[in-house]
C-alpha cells in the first residue's frame, strides 16, 4: 500500500483490496469512536487495542511508511531528471483511474453528467490558480494538505498522492521523508524536518478520523453521485500533470514517443490491477 500511495495514479485502497485487507481496515478505523474512549478513561488497555485492531494497524502502519520511503528518493530523481516521461506515467494512470471510477457508477443519468462535468470544470479551473501553482509554504497548509490527502489514500480508485500532486506538496512532501529517513538513519535529524512531518501526520489523522467517515457516508448514502462527481474531478485535474505543459505543441521526438508508450503502459497497468481486484 505504501509503495501504491507514493505513486500518483495508484491508489492505496485498490491494493488494499487486492491483497485482501480492506474489509478489516475500515473496520479498524470506524471503531475510533465513543466506545473506545470508555474503554481507555476505564483504563482498559488490551480490550482499546483490540477493539480497534491496533496490532493490525501498527504493522499496516510501518509497513506503508516503509513503502513510501522506499520510493520516495526514486520519485525525486524521476521528477527532477525525467519529467516529461513521469508525467506520462501520471497522466496514463490518472485516464486509467477515472475511466474505472467512471464504470462505478451503475447507471448515468443526466444528473449524474451534471455533476461530473461540474466536478470537471472545478477542478480544471481550481489547479490552474495561482495558490496550487505557488503553494504557500507554512505548515498549516501542510496541515490541510494531509487532511485532504489520507481520505483519497483509504479510497480505492482514487490516489492520495495524486491529491498532493494538485495541491503542489507532492514534491516537497517527497523530500521532508527523504530527509527524515536520511536523517535517522546518520543521526542527524533537523528539528523542522521533523516538524514539518509530525504536522502532516498529525492532518492525516484528523482527516482519517474525520472526512474518512463523511466519504463513507456518501459512498454509502450517495454512492453513484458521488463517484460520478469524483471522476469529473480527476478528469479536470488531469490539465496539472499534462505532460507537454512547456511545449504546446511537442515535435513527435524519441522522448515525446516513449512519453506516449509510457502513458499506455500506465494505462494497462491501473486495468491490469482493477481486473486482479474483481477476481478477489
């Protein structure tokens, strides 16, 4: 899931499924509730942990981190050194992901088309404003940035990282790990490193707490709505990882060829993952 969540595209949820967990993961996290803060004022320890799955959730926990940070270092180089062939990996993965979000939806009515080309529109517009081009750099919206981010990571289909990647914290994100990893592993940890991450941590388990469950009653209460109004939303927000943005009109080079290729690649690979969930 970790190795899932670093790559903008792939989402967490879709490989927890895959891999047979994500029952017992919503589980997990829905019994963060009333009934577990009686336990822990009742000083009840072992029947808390077990309540909410905690050993499960420890080692799903490190075990994400793990992935993460295993990728983190290969996503900076490739954005820094092949950017065009990266985003064509995004872009593909992204086409691929909103297609499959788009089969979700039982049946299409027009209040459905409304609303994802309302949810596109937004979306189209809201990456290109000059707050996600230049994202403010303090860590209240890193704080933000993990709220909005940990929803998209529990949903399958959808991507936490692609999430951080309109938010324009991807990048930067990426590097706070590498450095935090870097940084314990030679004893030499900076205090904002390690800030900038605790408040990232921190939004992500406000947003898991909090938003996780509103999704899941729209999913739940509104399901074909809202997925209908999340692939608008995917399909707009494709214009921020478009891969030829410095060239608007790309010469049909060896580089602009294996973009392309990549993309279908990409492509492939999301339906290949969609089909492996479907036979579980």
């Amino acid at each position: 899931m970790g190795g899932a969540d670093a790559i903008p595209g792939v989402s967490g949820g879709t490989v927890a499924l895959i891999l047979g967990i994500y029952s017992r993961l919503v589980t997990a996290i829905s019994r963060f509730d009333m009934t577990l803060l009686t336990y822990v004022k009742l000083k009840q320890w072992s029947v808390a942990a077990e309540h909410v799955d905690l050993r499960f959730l420890v080692t799903l926990a490190s075990g994400i981190v793990l992935g993460v940070g295993g990728l983190a270092r290969m996503m900076l180089y490739l954005l820094e050194h092949q950017r065009l062939p990266t985003f064509a990996i995004f872009f593909g993965l992204i086409i691929a992901s909103c297609i499959l979000v788009a089969k979700k939806v039982k049946h299409w009515t027009p209040a459905h088309v409304i609303g994802s080309v309302t949810g596109s529109v937004f979306a189209f517009l809201l990456v290109g404003l000059p707050l996600l081009t230049n994202p403010p750099s303090g860590n209240g919206y890193v704080f933000l940035c993990g709220m909005i981010a940990i929803c998209a990571m529990i949903l399958p289909g959808i991507s936490g990282a692609f999430i951080l990647l309109l938010l324009g914290k991807y990048y930067d994100m990426l590097g706070v790990l590498q450095d935090l990893l870097k940084g314990v592993f030679h004893f030499d940890l900076r205090i904002a490193t390690l800030v900038t991450f605790c408040v990232f941590l921190a939004g992500c388990v406000i947003g898991l707490l909090s938003f996780s469950k509103i999704l899941r009653w729209l999913l739940a209460q509104h399901e074909s709505q809202t997925l209908a109004i999340l692939c608008g939303f995917m399909a707009g927000s494709l214009r921020k990882i478009w891969p030829f943005q410095i060239n608007s009109i790309p010469e049909l080079d060896g580089q602009v060829l294996l973009s392309i290729a990549l993309a279908i690649i990409a492509i492939a690979f999301v339906f290949t993952l969609d089909r492996l969930t479907r036979n579980q």
